[in-house]
C-alpha cells in the first residue's frame, strides 16, 4: 500500500513539473517562481518584474493588453480534452469541455472552470465598451467576455491563445468530466 502511494505521489510531482517545464521553456525568459498549477495565493507582481520573466510577446498581450491576430492564435481550432491555465502563473482557467468553435477568430469558452479563476474590468478602448476578462490570481489581460455565447451561460469568453496553457488530460491532475 505504501509502494502505491509513492508511486502517485511521484507521478502527480512528475506531472506537475512536466506542466511547468514545458512552459518555462516556450513562454518565459528565466525562470518563473510564480507559476504553479497549485496555487491559489492572489499575486502582486509589479510589471517590472513581469518584464524579467516572460517572453515580449507574452508579456505584451498579457500585461500590456495586446491583442493576437485573429485566426493564428494556437488554440483557436484546436480540440483536446484537457485544461487550459494561465500561461503566466499557471492559474486553471477553463476545462476543454467548456470550449466551442466560433467564427471570431479565438479561442472561445462559454464559462471559466471556477468562479474565482478570472475576474473581470470595463475596458472603454477603442471607442467600445467591453468587459476585459483578467487571470484572477495574476491580473494578466487573457481577452474579453460577450452575451453571445452557447448555452448554458451565453457567454463567450474570446480568450488570446498566447495567454493559455494547455496540459492534455492524459498529463493533468484535474480530472476532466
């Protein structure tokens, strides 16, 4: 029994530094002591800081609110089941079940995986008025939420796929349903 024990315990800390090694290699600059697919802690990470660890064009859509072009985006036609997590701090954002194909040119959700894994902020730019949609643990600028979403919840978060991090549900310790 305690043989069986190790070895998830040893496969669930494997799984978790796959996560985080493959994005330290693809989205950051150095090595970023904020990313975990655990935590739940709010950051406070001046931009400065944010400058240091990740990648410019990372940085730029996530911290500076940059926009991808529209239909070249990694995830927008992209369809496995797994999770998709902050691709700054590794916060879970969406499950794969909750993703839907559009014609927006995004990646699109109609709900977050739980409540508190975003928030939310009236962006006046552009002359519109739309609701930005922010990581809820780090305040990265992920997209923007519209009424015009599937059922259940009518919504459509139009999230850039620079932003996201996908983990397969074969390698994810969040169990998809």
């Amino acid at each position: 029994m305690k043989t069986l024990a190790s070895k998830t315990i040893l496969a669930f800390c494997i799984t978790l530094s796959f996560g985080a090694y493959k994005a330290q290699s693809s989205l950051f600059k150095s090595k970023n002591p904020y990313y975990s697919h655990t935590a739940e802690n709010t950051l406070k990470v001046s931009n400065a800081e944010w400058k240091k660890i990740l990648k410019p064009e990372l940085y730029q859509v996530a911290r500076e609110g940059a926009t991808e072009t529209a239909f070249t985006g990694k995830y927008y036609e992209f369809d496995e089941k797994g999770t998709y997590y902050c691709a700054v701090c590794g916060n879970p954002l969406f499950i794969s079940t909750s993703k839907f194909a559009t014609t927006c040119g995004w990646p699109s959700f109609y709900q977050p995986i739980r409540k508190n894994s975003v928030r939310y902020r009236k962006d006046t730019s552009y002359h519109m008025e739309r609701t930005e949609v922010l990581c809820g643990r780090c305040d990265s600028h992920l997209g923007h939420v519209f009424d015009d979403g599937p059922k259940p919840t009518g919504k459509r978060f139009c999230m850039n796929s620079i932003c996201l991090e996908f983990v397969p549900e074969k390698n994810n310790y969040l169990k998809i349903n």
